[in-house]
C-alpha cells in the first residue's frame, strides 16, 4: 500500500527535521532564509525557473513540519499557489514570499506576515482571468498598472483547489500537536496521586481527539495523494480536496475543545503552547470556504456522481 510517507525522500525529511529544530517560528525572516538557501523556498516550481522540481508529497512534508511547530510562516502558499499560479501564466520568475488572491472581489491589504513581499492577485475581465505579481503593499488596490498575464477559468478553479488542499494540510498538522500535547499531558499530570489519563472522563476526551484528528489526517493524506498523481482528473482532485477540508472543518471543535478540557486553564496561558495551536487551527478553519460550504460541495458532488435518474426524489402522495 502507498503512503504519503514513503513518496518522500527520508533524507528530505531529516533536512525539514533539522532545519525546524534550529530555528525559531518568531523568526520568520531568517527562517525564510535558510529555506531559501536550502532549496525549500520554492520546493515544486520547475527547475528552469529556479524551483527545486518536487511534487505534493515533499511540499505536503514541509507544509505539515511548518505546522506541527506553530510557525505561519507562508511558505506552502507561496510555492503551492502562488508560485505555480504565476508558473502557469507564463509570469517571468522572481524569488520572493507570496500570497495569493484568488477572489477578484478582494479589496484591502491581505492580512499576512512580514516577510511577505508579494501577491499573486486574480482579477477578472468579463469571462476572462488575469494573474499579476505585484508588491504585497498594493495587493488590494488596482493593479491595472502591472503586468497582467491571462489564465484559464480551469487554472483559476485548479488554484482555488490547490489553497483548499494547502490548508487540509495546515489543519490536520496543526490537530495532531494538539492531540500530542493533550496526550503528554494527561500522562504527565498527577492528581490524587495517578496521571489524569488514568480517570475515565480523561481516556474518553483523549480517545475523541485520537479519532477526530486521524480521521482528518487520513482524508488529507488521501487528497494529496489524488493530486499527486498525474492519472487524478481535475474534478477526482477537488472532490478529494473538500471531503478533507469538510472532514478536517469538523475535526477542529471537539479537538480544541476536550483538548482544553484536558489541560485545563493553563493551556490559555503563556507557560503551555496548547492555545497557539488551538487558535491557529480555528483560523486555518476559517480560512477559503466556511464547513458548511465544504459539506455543501460533498453533498453536491456525490449528487452529480449519481444520476438523478436513480435517484428516488418524489414525494410519495397517498
């Protein structure tokens, strides 16, 4: 059986490892550096315009790694999304940390790190699409006066599908700390003179953590598998990519919630880094399309794969 894991380079992986282990997440420009000195900056774009030719695996790897140490550094964005958005364009390449604006109705300066310079941004013009790389500073004015390169509405949709998949990605990274920390912590933890994880309630709150966050690492791992996988049409890729995003979008409230449980007060607090994960995962959530929407997107594609033909929808009148 193929796993996620064994599509990546153990060696890849070790540099990740050691890469995370030496540097701070607060630090996100000299941790910006080094993955730019490394090749990690731009880990999918084509070797002939300055990318490291890797696929969804490695990327998946380094998105997860980033995660599961807090840091929102926008990296997988900027390679996955943005980068290859401005790759499809035939946009001229230029190293640099990018955001991407997929909605053309998107007005204001994203909300974003300091490292990052630029923005893919999408505007529309009747029935046609048009990508332009512009300073992050004037992402949410009109970029008329840039270079504005012509995308297809499949490209657009393919990039919407590929942030979707970024963000699965975050998610179900940023759920499994959480369960790594509750359970720590509930092995750790005495009252009474036994570990907390000794007491029923405990077992029961760490045992739907356990389920909702692999339950929300196995939906993802099987879309980025599906998107890895040139034989994988556009539309098997997306309707991958919601489930995740549904699955995981359902996953974050009973983690973050029996995780707080779990810990108790000081989880909010600056000695224990269980509210920087639980906050990030809420915003990740937050992120593109609300749950609701994904479990629409589910309900619609499973529809669209049954005729309606066979489908029994008439009222029974007596």
């Amino acid at each position: 059986m193929t796993t996620l894991e064994s599509l990546v380079d153990p060696d890849l992986q070790s540099l990740i490892v050691s890469v995370l282990a030496n540097h701070r997440c607060d630090d996100d420009s000299q941790l910006w550096q080094t993955l730019v000195e490394l090749g990690l900056a731009d880990l999918t774009g084509s070797e002939d315009r300055g990318g490291s030719g890797a696929s969804w695996p490695e990327a998946a790897a380094l998105a997860r790694a980033l995660a599961r140490h807090g840091c929102g550094l926008e990296v997988s964005e900027s390679d996955l999304v943005a980068g290859w958005l401005l790759d499809q364009a035939g946009a001229p390449p230029r190293q640099a940390l990018r955001v991407a604006l997929l909605d053309d109705r998107a007005t204001g300066k994203p909300a974003v790190s300091g490292v990052v310079e630029r923005a893919a941004v999408i505007r529309r013009d009747g029935d046609d699409y048009y990508v332009s790389d512009v300073p992050v500073t004037e992402a949410g004015a009109e970029v008329d006066g840039h270079d504005r390169y012509p995308v297809t509405p499949e490209v657009h949709e393919l990039a919407r599908t590929r942030r979707a998949l970024v963000r699965a990605i975050q998610i179900s990274a940023t759920l499994e700390t959480i369960a790594d920390l509750a359970i720590d912590y509930a092995q750790t933890r005495e009252q009474f003179g036994r570990p907390i994880g000794k007491q029923q309630a405990v077992q029961r709150m760490i045992a739907i953590i356990a389920g909702e966050s692999a339950l929300a690492r196995a939906a993802t791992d099987a879309a980025v598998l599906a998107a890895s996988d040139p034989a994988t049409s556009a539309a098997e890729v997306a309707a991958m990519v919601a489930v995740a995003r549904s699955g995981c979008g359902h996953a974050v409230d009973p983690v973050v919630r029996n995780a707080h449980q779990v810990i108790g007060a000081i989880g909010t607090t600056r000695e224990h880094p269980l509210h920087v994960f639980t906050s990030a995962a809420l915003k990740l959530r937050a992120d593109d399309r609300t749950t609701r929407e994904w479990d629409a997107a589910v309900l619609d594609l499973a529809i669209q794969a049954q005729p309606l033909s066979d489908l029994d929808l008439t009222p029974r009148i007596k």
